[in-house]
C-alpha cells in the first residue's frame, strides 16, 4: 500500500499483505528477544539512577531516547505510526511528508500503547525468555529486543484503524446504524472473521516452526526451536487480535463525528 494514495490504503486486500508482514516482523523479534533471561531490572521503577529521569524504568527511558531520535527523522508523521510517549517526541528538522487524510482526525487520540507495554512486561516476557532472572551483562540489549517487539506490536494493533476505516467504508449503512445504537456487539460481530482468525494461528505456529529453528536441525528429533510456536498463536489470540479489535471498535464509535 502507498500512503499517498488514499485508494491502496483502505482496500482489504492490500491492509491483509500488510498484517501478514507485521507477523513476520514480530515472529522475529520475539525470537531474537528470546536470547535473553526475562531480566526484571530492566521494567523496574527507578532501578537505576538515571540523570534527570525519575518515575520510570530502564526500559522507559531508552524508548524515550530512542523516540525522540525517530520523532526528528519523521517517523511519527507516518499515518501507521503511534509513539509510546506522544507528549515528549521532538518537531523534526525534515520537510513534512503532507500525507493524504485517511483516518479520522480522532485517530491519534486512540494510543493503546500504555495497554500494550502492559501486557508485554507482565505476559509475553515471561512466555518468550530463555530463562528467568537477570543478566547484568545483556541490560542494554534486552532493552533493544523490547523496543523492537513493543514498536512492533504497537503497529499492528493500531492497524486495526484502518481496518475499521475500510470496513466502514464498504458497509456504511450497516455500521453506521450500530454505531448510532452504540452496539458494541454488533459491531464486535460485524468486525470479526472467526475463520480469517483461524488461518492467522494457523500461520502463525508454521511461521514459528520455519523461522525459529535452525535449519540444519529442522529434521532431528530434537529442533532446539527458538520460541515455541504455539505460544505465538496463544499471543496472538489471546492478546493481540483482542486488543486489536478494540482499536477498531473505539475508532468505530466516533466514526460519525466526522459524518
């Protein structure tokens, strides 16, 4: 999909190629977030003394740096773009990149990545570790395998607002009826694909299985796989489609405010 152009963003076919390169994405930064112990100093609150920084973690303050550092090169200015601190990223020094209006003018208010962190620090850390416990030695690059997951998961739940967008838009009558009702249900209902959800899982432990495995052990009995396979699926179904239809449903709901 092209972002300047409004027509390749809301067709279905082309926001489904782009979830399904987001898979590959976090697939992989699961697995390489697996080389480390769960590491609990890096989520801690002031664990470190960290020059002019208090009331957060390690964790917290890289992401920080590191958004600052992306605000000034423009990548928040991207429609798919959500940052985790939105109050403190930087005007970037770049000619703005004027991106066609695609979502709603709401859209930036719905920022779920306070959720997202959440479930990622207390849930998929410990599914996705090598061990439990910390390694002094490795603080920096856990912290950088965090990032990569955290902004990577951001992204495709977000997504979920153009999906709702381009689902509005081929149903207008049927959603904006509900949306009136302020049917949560019914559009919970009219959102979801249960065996579109299906295949995903599906894919998603094959996906696991070729990518988390050494190749030249994919055929022993023992394939030493990186993340278990099945474990991403649970990820997947048991947080990131959930919360991603609550992007939808939250963008649907305020969708006529700009009727």
């Amino acid at each position: 999909m092209d972002f300047m152009k409004p027509e390749t963003v809301l067709n279905l076919g082309n926001i489904r190629d782009a979830l399904v390169r987001m898979e590959d994405t976090i697939v992989f930064n699961f697995i390489e977030r697996s080389q480390f112990y769960s590491s609990p100093s890096v989520y801690e609150i002031d664990k470190f003394e960290i020059p002019d920084f208090v009331g957060g973690s390690f964790l917290d303050w890289t992401m920080l740096q590191l958004e600052k550092l992306q605000s000034q090169i423009r990548r928040f200015e991207a429609p798919d773009e959500l940052p985790f601190f939105p109050k403190e990223i930087l005007k970037s020094f770049l000619p703005p990149i004027g991106y066609p209006n695609v979502l709603a003018s709401y859209s930036t208010e719905i920022n779920f990545n306070d959720e997202i962190k959440k479930f990622y620090i207390q849930d998929i850390v410990p599914l996705i570790s090598c061990g439990e416990g910390e390694q002094p030695e490795n603080l920096g690059s856990t912290c950088t395998a965090d990032i990569e997951c955290l902004q990577s998961l951001s992204r495709r739940i977000h997504f979920g607002k153009f999906v709702a967008e381009a689902k509005f838009q081929s149903e207008k009558e049927l959603f904006i009826k509900l949306i009136k009702e302020k049917n949560v249900k019914g559009l919970e209902d009219a959102i979801t694909n249960s065996v579109v959800e299906e295949k995903i899982l599906q894919r998603l432990v094959e996906k696991g299985k070729a990518y988390g495995v050494d190749p030249s052990l994919k055929y022993s009995q023992n394939p030493q796989s990186k993340v278990n396979p099945e474990i991403i699926a649970v990820i997947y179904k048991k947080w990131i489609i959930p919360l991603t239809k609550k992007v939808e449903i939250d963008y649907l709901l305020r969708r006529l405010e700009c009727e």
